[in-house]
C-alpha cells in the first residue's frame, strides 16, 4: 500500500451550523420520502369506510402514531422553509456569512414555531396533547 495522503474526514472537521443544516436538510427529505406509504395508508383508511378508518385513526391516535406525526410534521416545515432558503441562494441573495447563519436559525426557529402552532391548532378544545 502506497503511504499518499487521504483526504480529510469528518473526524478532521467540526460540525457548523451550514454543515449540520444540510444534512438536517437530507435527513429530513428522506423522512418525508419515508412518510409517503403511511400518508397513502391514511388515506386509503378514508376510502374503504368507516371500519377501516377507525383502524388508521386507533393508529395515529396512538402514542407510536402521534410521534411519527409530530417528527413529520416538523420534518415538513424544516424542509419547506430550508426550500425557500434555498430559492433565495439560487437568485443570488443571502451568501454573506452572517446572512446564511441568520438564515439558518430562522429556518430552524420558523420549523419549531409552526411545528408548535400547527399541533396548538389542530389539538386546541380537545385535550390531547
């Protein structure tokens, strides 16, 4: 074996906010991707009839069910608001260095804040959460 140098790894790197953002931003993609039989599932549940409905609603009303929607729906909002973080860089704005880390943390901000909002809203009068 040849002693030439390796590229660096990530045990070379630190972690910084646009590293672990983009891979939050990955991360996220495939979980939505991931999501997709479980919404189809919902979805069928509506069309076969009150039986079968009942069966997807014991699902997601349950705590397994709850979690999974809750990580979904912040998995949503992370992803949608990174998105137009995105369109942003891709007309040219927002490169200089305290702008893409003031973007970054509104994105993260905005994803927990509607996350939050979304579950208020939708729980609000029925006290389930």
């Amino acid at each position: 074996m040849t002693n030439r140098p390796i590229s660096p790894h990530l045990q070379v790197y630190q972690p910084q906010l646009t590293s672990v953002l983009s891979i939050l931003h990955r991360m996220t993609g495939v979980v939505l991707g991931l999501g997709i039989p479980f919404l189809v599932y919902w979805i069928w549940t509506i069309s076969q009839g009150p039986a079968e409905y009942a069966s997807g609603r014991g699902f997601f009303g349950s705590l397994i069910g709850r979690t999974l929607l809750f990580g979904w729906t912040f998995c949503f909002f992370y992803h949608l608001n990174n998105g137009v973080r995105h369109l942003f860089w891709d007309i040219g704005r927002g490169f200089e260095l305290v702008d893409v880390y003031r973007s970054g943390w509104l994105v993260v901000a905005a994803a927990v804040v509607m996350t939050l909002a979304t579950w208020i809203f939708a729980y609000a009068g029925r006290g389930a959460m």
